[in-house]
C-alpha cells in the first residue's frame, strides 16, 4: 500500500472542524467513535502501518500517533469545558439568595380549650380526684335511661343530639353523647365506694348557637360517693376548685336547678366577666354565666348501682370547658373557638 493514500491531513482538518462544532455530551461521544474509537478514522490509519514500507510506516506512524493524543487531549478539554458549563448553569438555576430574611419556624400551641382542660383536670387531681375517660358514641341506656330519664322523660327535650344508627335488638339508636354524666354510671358500674373521679370529653347538642352556646361542647364530670358526703362537701369543693381557677376575685353562685339524676340539684355561674354583673350580650343581660350543673347523687342511681343508699351518699357536677375558658380569657363568643382562625387561636 501506498503513503499518499493516507490523507492525515484531511482526517486532523475534517477531525478538529467537528470537534469544534460539538455542543453537547452526546454529539462529542459520537464525535470520539467516528475518529477515535475502535474503527475511527485515525484509528483506521494505525491500523494500515503494517501495509507500509519501514521509513513510511515510522514516519506516518509518529505522525498519526500524535495526532491521536491531539485530539485526545482536545476532547477532554472540550469535555471538562462543557461540565463546567453545565454545573455553572445547574447552580445559577438553584442559586440561593443568602441575604434574604429566614422563614420563620412557626410553632404549634395547645388548643384553649385542651389548655383548660388540662388546668381543671390538676386542679381536682390536686384535690384527690383521680381521671377516666368514656365513649363519645353512647347507648339510650347510659346517656338517659340510668340517668333516671325514661323515654318519655321532658328532661330529654333539653339535650336532643346527633343519632347515629340503632343498636342490636333495634330499639333504641346509638347517639353522640350530649353530656360526660354517662360516665357516672359507667364509673359506679366498675367501682365500689369510695369514689372520686373526673371524666373529661366532647359532647354534642342539636343546639341553635348562640355567643355562649355551641353544637359541640366540653365538658367535665364530676363523682364523688363515700359514707357522710353532703351538700357541704359539693359546694366547698366547687367553690374552691373557681377559686383555684379563677382568682378570689370572681364571685360564684348557687341557685336551685333541676336534673332527673341528683337531688337535690343546682346550677353554679360566675359573674359575667365582660359586664361584671351589669348583665351584657355575652350573659343574656343575666350577670351572670353558667358554668355547670350539680347535685346530690340520687339515691335510686345508687342503688341501681349495687350501693346501699342507706350508708353511702355522692355528689355529682357537670361542667362546660368552653363556657370556662371564655371567663378565664374574656372571649365574648364561645363560636371562635371552633373557627380556626389562627388570629384568634394565637393569642393562647
Ligand atoms: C348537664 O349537662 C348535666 N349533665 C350536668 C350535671 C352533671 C348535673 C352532674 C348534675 C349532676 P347542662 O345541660 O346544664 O347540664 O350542661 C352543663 C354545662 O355544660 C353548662 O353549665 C354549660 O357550661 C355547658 N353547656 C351545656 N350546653 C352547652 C352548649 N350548647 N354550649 C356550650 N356549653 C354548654
């Protein structure tokens, strides 16, 4: 084979005119195996040496083999150009403005009403009560019946609810219990005296809301059972657990009320806290707002329960959370605290 066959010169030209038209990684790929690789043009000239005469072959071979590590030594500068580019591009696409302000970590807080929740639930633990818990779907039985309110019982007219689907035998609908005072049966139920406890949770109420009436509401019950308990007992701890909530300050009341389940039976308010006692839309031009319903334990529920009503007497109450807290925090519309609007919840 003959040396002017070779066209060394036209491959380096036509070799460095392509390099220099490649833009991107994938055309310089193709661009290394058309010229580089395996049957690539200067690869193709090595391979033909062997065809040549001595001084040719020595002569073309030098040649080629330095226009080999010519056009190696340009790809990888053409290469590490292009990831360079590629990283400056990548970095100013996510760059970081370092001047800018922090987001600020927003911190959650407690409800208002799990917050006073928890201060009542210390306060009656403090006074040796211990805490249960019961279900929010309740049977007819608990919610009403042992309660000492029959079916046709007018009591029941003041606490319709939510029904939810009627039980085994199909007489009577599971319900969302309308007050925590279930649990004093159920309490009874798994315990002898002496008994004190509380039991906090959500109840509900068909109720058209109001500023100080809402569909669904908190509340804490109250049992105590033991021999010689009297009135004396349910008004010193009620007064002392408001004084411990409240302050010296504000002034409690007692007035007679009725509820099928104790007897005698009382209802307990506070002065109003937005009028002090003036009377104002928030207490109905009252003066006063109710916190809780309370009584003597009638002695029927008792016995129902197994105690003999000759030697042991309780009191129960049965207190709203909701109504609580707006008098410890001067919130005039018991309907912001199930608004979720953070305006008002961050300021607890
Ligand atoms: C009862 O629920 C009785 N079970 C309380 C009781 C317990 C009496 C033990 C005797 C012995 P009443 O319906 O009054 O009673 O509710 C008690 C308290 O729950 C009220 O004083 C009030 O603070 C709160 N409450 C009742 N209904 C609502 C409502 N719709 N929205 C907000 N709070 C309410």
């Amino acid at each position: 084979m003959a040396a002017d066959t070779i066209d060394l010169e036209g491959i380096a030209e036509r070799a460095r005119n392509e390099l220099d038209a490649a833009t991107d990684e994938a055309a310089l790929e193709a661009w290394r195996v058309t010229h580089l690789g395996r049957k690539g043009t200067v690869t193709g000239v090595l391979r033909q040496l062997g065809e040549l005469e001595i001084e040719e072959r020595q002569r073309i071979g030098a040649e080629a083999n330095q226009l080999k590590n010519e056009l190696g030594a340009a790809l990888d500068v053409k290469l590490a150009g292009l990831k360079a580019a590629k990283l400056a591009a990548t970095m100013q696409e996510g760059r970081i403005d370092v001047t800018l302000p922090a987001r600020k970590k927003r911190v959650g807080r407690l409800h208002p009403i799990t917050q006073t929740m928890r201060e009542i639930v210390d306060i009656f633990v403090s006074m040796g009560f211990a805490v249960a818990e019961g279900p929010e779907v309740e049977t007819d039985y608990y919610n009403f019946e042992a309660l000492l309110m029959d079916r046709d019982h007018p009591a029941r007219d003041m606490q319709d609810t939510l029904y939810i689907d009627y039980d085994r035998d199909g007489t009577y609908p599971f319900m969302m219990r309308t007050h925590t005072s279930p649990n004093q049966v159920r309490f009874m139920e798994q315990h002898q005296p002496p008994v004190r406890v509380i039991v906090p949770g959500k109840c509900y109420r068909n109720e058209a809301t109001d500023p100080t009436h809402e569909w669904m509401l908190t509340q804490v019950e109250v049992l105590a059972v033991d021999e010689g308990l009297s009135m004396a007992d349910l008004k010193g701890t009620l007064f002392e657990f408001a004084k411990r909530l409240f302050g010296q300050k504000r002034r409690a009341r007692f007035r007679c009320d009725y509820f099928p389940y104790v007897e005698p039976g009382v209802d307990m308010a506070i002065d109003c806290f937005i009028c002090g006692g003036e009377g104002c839309r928030t207490c109905h031009q009252e003066g006063w707002i109710e916190i809780m319903g309370a009584g003597m334990v009638h002695p029927q529920i008792l016995s129902n329960m197994g105690y003999d009503a000759e030697r042991v007497t309780g009191f129960a109450a049965g207190m709203g959370m909701e109504r609580i807290a707006m008098l410890r925090h001067g919130v005039e519309d018991i309907r912001h605290f199930y608004r979720n609007d953070l305006r008002f919840l961050e300021q607890f």
